[in-house]
C-alpha cells in the first residue's frame, strides 16, 4: 500500500518544526489487514471448487475447436492491448 505524503507547513518554523519531529519520533508501523473472506470459507467448498476448476480448463480446451481457440484468443489479445 502507498504512504501518502504530509502536506508540509508554509512557514518556516513550523516546517523546521515537522522535520525536527518527523526525523525524531520512532515510525507507526500499521498493521497489515488480512482479507477477511479468506477465514470465513468453508474449506471443503474451496477444494470442490478447486476440483472443478482444475477440470473445467483441460475440457474446455478439449472441446474447442482449432478455429474458435484461435478466435478466442485473438479477442483476449485485442482486449489486453486495448489500453
């Protein structure tokens, strides 16, 4: 995560002020906040998800023709260098 800088005073003693403070004081370390969604799954949905998804792919690409995955990927490659 970026730091935001602090908007420094225009006068000279207060700024003289915040670097004297800001190069003495010890730096606030924040916590780093875990995503909270990964505790509350259910592990046994995580894995059937797991499980299918690791199906769904090599299927899906056995399904498909030549033709449509070329055309699939055309439209990703278009979509990616959109920008």
């Amino acid at each position: 995560m970026t730091q935001k800088k602090k908007k420094r005073p225009a006068d000279v003693n207060m700024l003289a002020a915040s670097l004297v403070q800001d190069a003495t004081e010890p730096p606030v370390e924040e916590p780093v906040n875990e995503p909270e969604t990964a505790s509350k799954k259910n592990p046994a949905a995580v894995a059937l998800g797991r499980l299918g998804g690791k199906k769904g792919g090599p299927a899906r690409a056995k399904k498909l023709s030549s033709e449509q995955r070329k055309t699939i990927a055309k439209k990703a490659a278009k979509a990616r260098w959109k920008k």
